[in-house]
C-alpha cells in the first residue's frame, strides 16, 4: 500500500490514477486494507489529488476518500488522528533528511575531487 501512496504524489498523471484506482479497490469489504492505507498517509495525497489531478485521477480520489470516510469517522472518534496524519508526515521528514544527506555526501565526493586535482597540479 505505501508504495501507491507514494506515486499519488511522485508519479505520472497516469501512475496517480492507477494508484487511486488501486487504493480503492484493495479497500472495497476490507477493514484492514482500509487501516493500513489510512496509516499509510493517504488521505492528503488523496485530497491534493481530488482538487489537482486529472478528471478521471479526481475521480479515483474522490472514490477513494468516499470509501475511507467511515473509517476516517472512526479514527477520528477515537482520538487516533495521529495514527492516520503522523505516518505521512514522519516518512516525508525521513525522505528529505535523506535527500539532505545525499546532497552533503555529493558535496564532500567534489570536495575530494577538487583537492586531488589541486595536489596533482602542484
């Protein structure tokens, strides 16, 4: 379930209708499918895509949010939005703290570089 969360944010405008399309159906009669993919962090991309994607992707998403709605009711009953927002938001933060330090190990790679061009020059 997480990797079509993702591609409702990172991929192709048909990637992002396959995966609205995918989400829906796996949650169709499945309670668990529902849960893992509100733990997933669908609900915002879901919502983006619904207001900004294309109509059969708005669509999709629309379905999809329709489907959740029962279960987003409960989860939220219970106290337990932090179950279906915190997901979402702690792997964002790790993927760009990755992204961040890739860009510094690039960064010290030049930065060898660089000093063994100097040295072989002098």
């Amino acid at each position: 379930i997480p990797p079509f969360v993702d591609l409702l944010t990172s991929g192709t405008a048909v990637a992002k209708e396959n995966s609205a399309r995918a989400l829906c159906d796996l949650g169709v009669n499945d309670d668990k499918n529902q849960v893992a993919i509100l733990e997933a962090g669908a609900i915002s991309p879901l919502v983006n895509l619904a207001f900004s994607g294309s109509d059969i992707a708005k669509e999709k998403a629309a379905a999809t949010l329709k489907l959740l709605s029962k279960k987003i009711d409960e989860t939220l009953s219970s106290g337990k939005e932090k179950d279906i927002v915190v997901p979402y938001d702690e792997r964002r933060k790790r993927e760009v703290e990755l992204q961040t330090e890739g860009e510094k190990q690039k960064a010290r790679a030049k930065a060898m570089c660089n000093e063994q061009q100097d040295h072989k020059m002098k």
